[in-house]
C-alpha cells in the first residue's frame, strides 16, 4: 500500500535550509584555517615568463604562494587526472607549467591566516607574461571544423548514426523544402553557492574536504589518483549544494589548489572562487547548426539534415548529444545527422542543464514550425501528422510515450484551439501577442548504485547512498520510497547523502538521480524488510511462523499480515529481539540490461507559450508558459512541479537573456558578473503551468519513474521563438533573442 509515493509532501530538509543550519562548502570552520585566494591569468594564450611574489611574502600573516615552479611532484600521466565526467584528451592540470592555456586561467594561489590578507597579497604579485595569438571565435575558425576524435562514443553521449536513405536526392525533389541556420552563444552556470573547498588537515596527513560537487566519490577519485593518497584516507563530505545545474560534475580547480596548500603547509585551508571566477571553466558551449526538411505537399516529412558544428577546448574533445535528437522525434526515412568540434583557446566547456538536449532540441523545434508554416499546416497538427512510436535512429519502439496526450492535455490547458494561425494578427493594445509551441525529450537513464538501510535500536529507520542533492530534492523522495516500502512514517526515516563514506553512487546528472539511487533505495528496502521477516519469525508466539514473505505487508510501522491485519509485530519488537543490535542491509540496484537494451527510454513534453512584444520597442514579455510531461511515475508531485518550473525558468532565461560576451581581441568573457550576464528575475515571469501526464513505465527501472531534471527545460526556448514569430512574422533564429535582433 502506498502512503507516501506520489504524494505532494514538504522537503524534508526545508528546515534546515530556511534557518541557515544546513552548511555548504565555505561554512565548515575549523580550528587555525589558512584561506587560499587564486590569481587568474590576465592573457588568454602564451606563458609566464616572470612571477614575483616577493612583497606578498613580506606581509604578515602570509603563510605561501604557489606557482608551477614550487608546486610538488604529482601524478604524471593523464589517467590520474580524469574525473568520472572527463571527455578524451588531456585534462587541465592546475600550475602543472608556465603555459597559459585560456583566459582566467589559475596561475597562482595565496595563502594566508585571514582571506582579507590573502587577497591583499594577491594583489601585490607581479605577473610577466608572453603573449601568443589566440583563437576563440566559433564563427571565424567553423571551416576547420572536424569530427571528434575516435573513442569519443559512449552509452551516454553516443555519435549521430549512419545516414539512412538518400537525403540529397529526396530533398531535392520535396515540394517543399527549408534550409536554416541556427546560431547560439556560450552559457555559464550561475548557481547562487560559488565554488569551495574546505580541507581538514588531520592526523597522519587523513583529508576530510568539505566540496561542492555532484558527486563526493568523484572529488574522492580526483584527490586520491593525482596526490597519490590511498582512498581511506581521502573523505569527502558535501551534503548540501547551493546549485550546480551541471558545473559541479568534474572535479574544479579550487579543490585541487586547496588539497595542494593544505598538504604542503599541513594544516586546513580552504579556497573560495569569486564570482568572477566562475566564468574560468567549463561553459555551454557556442555551437552553430544548419538544419534542411523536406516535405511533400501532405505534410508528410520526408528528408532531414541536421548538422551542428560546437567549440571545445585545446586539450579535450568535448561533446554534446545535439543531433541525434531529431532521428529520434521524427521518422523521415531519409537523414544526414553530423556533428563537428572546433577546438580553441578556452576551457573544456562542461554539461549544462540538458546539455545538448536543449541545444539541438531549441533549433530543431524552431525548423519544424518553419516548416509548418511553409505547409500552410497548424505547428501542432504537423507534429502530430509527423509523430513515430519508435526511435527511427535505433529503430527500437519506446518503453512508453505518452507525447500525443501531452500535446492534447497541453493545448487544452493552453487553449491552443483558439490560436489565429496568420503571424502578426494577436494584438492586446499596442502590443502584438504571439502563440508557439514545441516537443521536448530527454533520455530516462538508470544507472548501478548502492544504498544501506539500517532499522537502529531506537525503531528509527536511517537509509544512505553517495549521492548528491543540488536542490532537487534527493533527501526528500528517497525519504518518501524508503518510508513507503517499510511502512514507516516519513519522520522516523533519515536519509543520508553527500559523504564518500556511504555506499557508492554515481555523480548527480544526467536526470538519473530517482531512477538509479531510488531502485537503489527500494532494493535495500526490500532486502531489509525480508531480513525483519526473517527475525520476526523466530520471535516467541510469532503470527509468521507458518507465513511466507510474500503473505505480509509492511505498513504502520509493523509487519502485517495482508490476510488479516490485525496479525501484526512492531519493527520495534522485531529490533528489540535482535540483541541489542541495529538490522542492516547494504544492496546494489543494476539496469536490468536484457529488458532495457529492446526499448528507446525517453521522457517528452509539450510546451506552449504566449508572448507580448512591444512593436515600437522590441521587448518581449513571456505572458503564459504550459509544460505538459510523460515522466512516467511521479514521486512528490510537489518537487516535480518544482524542477519543471525552475527549468521554464531557464528556458525563458534562455530564449530571451543568457549570454556570455567574449571579447575575441583579448579572448576574455567580458560580462563575468551577476549584474551584466542576465538571467530571468520575478519581474520576467509570469503565468507557469505544469501538466503531468499519466505514464506507466515498467521497462525503465523499478520505481517506473523518469527524470525531471532536464526535460522542463528542452522544449521551451523553441515555444518561445516560435511564439515571437507567431507575433512578429520574424524568424529570429540566433539565441538569446534580444530587442536589437527584433527591431
């Protein structure tokens, strides 16, 4: 019986949150903590020539400086400095030499007693520098655009399929046809908790690093393969993150700058980034893409091209899913899907909330009603006209897909049937108002991990994984599956997470986090339950002497007979009867692979969007949002809600504002601040509705459940653009779409 899943309930660590007891990263305060402030590159490419730290040193309360030339021996080969999250290459090694490889690049790190001395010193270093020309431009260098380099496919971020059919000679025979190019700028991650590392220097050299990250074992991995220190002595604790939406998966530089100094000065350090700072790694990455659809005169599409060339870094190929998504949202028989990097002189770019989903998502649904449009054929009649039960790029049927109820819950929730096709015929005043709408899909991924469970002496039940918790709510619906399959009320269970010591799981991304920890939390669940039956059977007079496990329920904080509830014995008694001792289990949730590899696992959505657009001012004001989704099972319908609305949020964020400006004469992000990269505010949002369609699910794990974290995202910038051609008769095809691109 179920009393806890799929019911709205509060955060459990809301408390904590809203009186300032939960700690992050930079708020752990030991005794005699040394702060590290970091000096940024001030060229994009060349190398140091001269640093002279001579006048820091003088200061009191200065304890080092570090640079490539008195850093100590590490590790040698790059394997040692991969992260579970690294593309191929070479990973990025901090003061590893006096090459300057991008612009903000950390060149130095001071230490000192106080941070207000360490960043006063900071600023007394001289820094010579020998300067090399750079390249940063996607647009200037797309012509040497290349494939990645091979060994780059993986289950997670596999290469666009061979092309199928012939797509030149039935395009170029289609009646109708449209060729778009689709440009969008570098993102950064701006979570409110900038990056820190926090380490404990203790006994024998043993780390316990407070971090922010997605994934306490993948900072543990790090630390321990590049300093060379056993894992048993590396612990790494985050159990809060103040957001991360993707920048917390690798392992930054603050953590690596921190565990240096505080293994040469032996005593804790702890090393905060600037704001400012946060736009010297890993970014969404510019890309530009070319998509060309051919239809005949029915509406039926029959050829696709869908190219998208992006930037990488130097040192590492890094790459996106951005293309494949159209071979699975449509099923032309005819397609050309490629995709191409750039290196250059900037940072790894790094996964952004739906990386690459969003990306090519946003310029395939833009194309599509371009295409409708030109049909003379309603946006949502054509994809329905164009909708396919398979993924065409595997030729596999989905699990489940429930898009078509999505986009007739949506449009009727949206109101969509009232929509005046003609562009520029809305009006509400002096203003033009337009209607969009677009799909969205994202991959539904489990993933191995492992969870414990232990029913303690006091009948309290304390369950735990590695994972993470970025704001999504972790704490809570791993709370509410372990209550639900014990029985047990959702005060009496703790859920821990954010420490590598807790059984292992992967790092939190990818919207796997539910799917994979929760069946792992269910499977401990279950274990533990069958070892209490165990016990409970042997009790004196027990009512399950003769019963199997199959023949009882666990449910009001007892083992109860489903025949007859009122054969009952408390989980207290059965505790009780175990000597004193707590009831334990630690158990491993795997994919089951066999079943999973014949389906497509995907999760869908349909968004509609209303937009007002002053004519004589090109301001666009996002009135209405509706975003229905087929997530399969819905744990909390309240945090659900939550991560859908935060990813309409960005999606408005990103269709209108978000954009990192590169000034390509000094090769530097020149908006690195809160108050010149623009992101969405209450005063940007208005009406938000979300629709969470029914969806049964029992292919893609356990629970049946999909992530939410990235779907409420994908579909939106294209609803947007869509509904501002909608008001305008303007194709605005380069994102963010800004008043200068409208007027």
């Amino acid at each position: 019986m179920t009393q806890y899943i799929g019911k709205p309930i509060n955060r459990v660590d809301g408390l904590d949150k809203v009186t300032g007891k939960a700690r992050y990263a930079a708020e752990f305060n030991v005794p005699e903590l040394a702060y590290g402030v970091v000096i940024s590159s001030a060229i994009t490419k060349g190398k140091i020539v001269r640093i002279d730290a001579s006048d820091a040193l003088s200061l009191e309360g200065v304890l080092q400086v570090f640079t490539h030339e008195n850093r100590p021996k590490l590790a040698w080969f790059d394997l040692s400095y991969k992260d579970q999250d690294a593309p191929p290459g070479s990973p990025f090694r901090p003061l590893h030499d006096e090459k300057i490889k991008y612009s903000g690049q950390p060149v130095a790190l001071v230490v000192a007693e106080t941070y207000e001395v360490a960043r006063y010193a900071a600023s007394l270093i001289q820094i010579e520098y020998e300067e090399e020309e750079h390249e940063t431009s996607l647009e200037a260098n797309k012509d040497r655009a290349r494939k990645p380099k091979s060994g780059l496919a993986s289950a997670l971020k596999p290469p666009p399929p061979k092309p199928r059919g012939d797509f030149e000679e039935v395009f170029n025979a289609a009646p109708v046809r449209t060729i778009s190019r689709y440009v969008h700028s570098v993102e950064h991650h701006n979570p409110m908790e900038m990056f820190a590392t926090t380490v404990v220097y203790e006994k024998k050299g043993k780390l316990t690093i407070y971090d922010k990250t997605q994934g306490a074992p993948n900072s543990q991995l790090y630390v321990s393969q590049v300093f060379n220190i056993p894992f048993r002595d590396v612990r790494v604790i985050s159990p809060y993150v103040g957001g991360a939406f993707g920048s917390a998966l690798r392992p930054q530089y603050q953590l690596f700058l921190a565990v240096l100094a505080a293994r040469e000065l032996k005593r804790s350090v702890r090393v905060s980034l600037t704001r400012q700072q946060m736009f010297t790694f890993g970014h969404r990455p510019a890309t530009n893409q070319t998509i060309a659809l051919g239809a005949n005169a029915d509406g039926e599409m029959t050829a696709m091209y869908h190219e998208a060339i992006s930037e990488t870094s130097r040192f590492e190929d890094y790459t996106e899913v951005v293309v494949n998504w159209s071979g699975m949202l449509y099923p032309p028989e005819n397609v050309i899907l490629d995709y191409k990097l750039v290196p250059l002189d900037v940072y790894t770019p790094l996964d952004m909330r739906a990386p690459g989903g969003v990306t090519g998502v946003s310029a395939l649904e833009c194309a599509v009603d371009e295409l409708a449009y030109k049909l003379g054929i309603d946006p949502l009649e054509f994809r329905l006209k164009n909708y396919t039960e398979r993924d065409m790029n595997e030729d596999l049927p989905y699990s489940s897909k429930e898009l078509r109820e999505c986009f007739r819950q949506g449009a009727e929730r949206f109101g969509w049937a009232k929509r005046n096709p003609e562009p520029r015929s809305m009006r509400n005043g002096s203003n033009l108002i337009g209607w969009g709408m677009a799909t969205g899909i994202w991959d539904a991924m489990q993933m191995p991990a492992r969870a414990e469970a232990v029913l303690m002496v006091n009948g309290k039940l304390r369950v735990s994984s590695a994972t993470a918790d970025i704001g999504t709510g972790t704490y809570t619906v791993m709370t509410q599956i372990a209550a639900d399959t014990l029985g047990m009320p959702v005060e009496d269970v703790l859920f821990k997470l954010g420490d590598t010591e807790l059984p292992l799981a992967p790092i939190q991304g990818g919207s796997w986090t539910v799917a994979t920890v929760g069946s792992a939390v269910k499977a401990v669940c279950e274990d533990l339950g069958k070892t209490l039956f165990k016990l409970a059977k042997k009790l004196p007079g027990s009512p399950f002497s003769k019963v199997d496990y199959q023949d009882v329920v666990f449910l009001d904080k007892s083992i109860q007979l489903k025949a007859d509830s009122a054969l009952r014995v408390s989980l207290q008694d059965v505790v009780d009867s175990n000597g004193g001792r707590a009831v334990r289990e630690t158990s491993t949730s795997l994919p089951n692979m066999l079943q999973q590899r014949k389906y497509a696992r995907s999760v869908h959505s349909a968004v509609f969007a209303e937009v007002q657009i002053d004519e004589e001012l090109g301001t666009v004001k996002v009135t209405r949002l509706v975003s229905a989704i087929a997530g399969g099972r819905i744990i909390n319908p309240k945090t659900a809600r939550s991560q859908i609305i935060g990813g309409m949020v960005w999606g408005i964020s990103k269709a209108l504002e978000e954009e990192s400006v590169m000034d390509h004469q000094v090769g530097r992000f020149m908006n690195h601040s809160l108050a010149e990269y623009h992101v969405a505010v209450n005063a940007d949002i208005h009406e938000l509705d979300v629709v969470f369609v029914e969806e049964d699910d029992t292919i893609v794990n356990p629970l049946g459940a999909k992530g939410l974290g990235e779907i409420g995202i994908v579909g939106v910038p294209a609803a947007i653009s869509n509904a501002v051609f909608h008001a305008t008769g303007k194709r605005i095809r380069e994102l963010p779409i800004t008043l200068d691109k409208l007027l």
